[in-house]
C-alpha cells in the first residue's frame, strides 16, 4: 500500500516537473503566433478565441536573423572541431599516460570551467582589440573557455575504458604514440567524442556574452545577440523576440531529438566501470 502511494506521489511529482520545465517552452510558441496587440493585457494568458498569425515570423525574416543563424553555424561548427580535436588529446594525455602534476592539470581544467565569463571577458577583449580579431570569426577560439573543460571530461572517462593491453599490443608491433592515437584509441572512444561534439555545438551555439562583446557589427553577430536588439527606441518587439526565440532553438531541439540515445548512450558509458 505504502509502495503504491509512493508510486503515484512519484508519478505526480515528475508530471510537475515536466510541466514547469515544458511550459515556458510551450508559451513562448504560443506567443511568437499571436499579434503584437494580443501579447499584452489581460486577454494574453487566454488562448480560447486568440488569434493566431505569423505577422511575427514574417517582420522577423525582414531583420537580419538569417545572416546571424548564418554566423551561430559557423562559428558553432568551428568550435566543435576545433574543441573536440584539443579535448580528445587533452583528455587522452590525462587518462593514459603518466607524467608530472597529471591530478593538478586534472584540478587546473576544472577550475577554469569555475571561472564566470564577466571575469575573463576583459582580458580577452583587450587581446582581441590589440590583435584586430573583433568582428571576426576569431571568436571561435575564446569559445574554448565554455566549451573546453567539459567536453575533457566527458572524453577522460571514455579513455579510461579502454583497455590498455590494446595500446600495449599496438606498441610491440611497433606502433608510435600517435599513430595507435589516431587509429586505436579514436575509433573506439568515438560514442564519447560524439556526445562532446554535441554538446560543444550547443554551448557555442547558445553563447551570449562573448559574441556581444567580441563581435559588436550587426554583420557578425550571432543568433543570440540579434534577438536582443529586437526593439524599437522606446519599446521590445516581443512577438519578433518569441518567433526568433523559436527559431534559434530548432536546431538545437532537432539534434537533441535525432541523437538523444547518442547523447545519453556517451554519457553513461563513461560513467561506468566495468
């Protein structure tokens, strides 16, 4: 009886949490389609007799949304080669070699993930200012500072499942620490590296403060930074801001829905020991 109780508490518990996290989502799709007018006052929590149009869609695709989707997939896919290239031999050196301060490298990398981005930001710019890389798709490389540390860790757990007695094997015929890298250990961490791709892609694709910062020309921002300057002088147009809100999280939601048993699949697998 008690069992049974705890059951449907349990059940009613996750239908809230569910609904709590699925709202915001849902009311933000149901707004980006209604007039500017309807948005406000007290008919805006109503959808019973709303009307619903896609004027909003339609002043968006006027704004420069598509050259800003445009930068986010560039600078997005820059940053997950280019991060998951540096990660996979950050986090093969942690996990199977042995040298010096490996622990204090280990607790150096989880540190920087600690920093907020108002604390480096200056230091970067300033760099970026004297190097003439603003407005750029240089931006890709400070990215690292969000993208970096995790994706190091996810990849160190997949290392260290892989027996070493391949590497060993590989080495008795004659195989060079590179060369068994690229051919044995890759290969067989590929479910990790995958799950660090992605979550790459959606960190750098979901930056804000880095992209308004570095790249202040409205030709070079991102999809993110656009969707703030969506306001008049005096006013925010939110039914623009919702439609864009929608379309800059399709992307992001396709590749979480085509590859969440990738996503889950190269989490927990390296979080297990055989």
């Amino acid at each position: 009886m008690n069992r049974a109780k705890t059951s449907t508490l349990f059940k009613i518990v996750i239908v809230l949490y569910l609904f709590i996290i699925i709202f915001p989502f849902f009311w933000v799709a149901v707004t980006s389609l209604r007039p500017e007018a309807e948005i406000w006052g007290s008919g805006a929590l109503q959808l019973k007799g709303a009307a619903f149009t896609t004027e909003n869609y339609k002043l968006l695709f006027k704004t420069p949304v598509l050259n800003s989707l445009k930068n986010s997939l560039i600078i997005s896919t820059i940053t997950t080669i280019y991060v998951t290239f540096v990660a996979s031999l950050c986090a093969y050196a942690i996990a199977r070699l042995d040298f010096k301060f490996k622990k204090l490298l280990t607790v150096i990398v989880l540190v920087t993930s600690m920093f907020p981005q108002m604390i480096v930001i200056g230091p970067i710019y300033r760099v970026f200012v004297q190097l003439g890389w603003t407005n750029s798709y240089y931006i890709s490389l400070p990215y690292s500072n969000i993208t970096l540390p995790v994706a190091i860790f996810i990849l160190i757990t997949h290392f260290s499942q892989i027996p070493k007695e391949m590497e060993e094997s590989a080495t008795m015929d004659g195989s060079s620490k590179i060369n068994t890298f690229f051919k044995i250990i890759l290969p067989l961490a590929a479910p990790g590296i995958f799950t660090a791709a992605i979550i790459i892609f959606i960190g750098a694709w979901n930056e804000f403060l880095l992209s308004l910062t570095l790249n202040t020309n409205e030709a070079w921002r991102t999809a993110t930074v656009n969707i703030s300057f969506l306001r008049g002088q005096f006013e925010i147009f939110w039914g623009q801001v919702t439609a864009a809100t929608v379309v800059v999280t399709i992307p992001t939601l396709i590749i979480v829905i085509l590859f969440q048993k990738q996503i889950v699949s190269g989490i927990t697998s390296g979080a297990l020991k055989e």
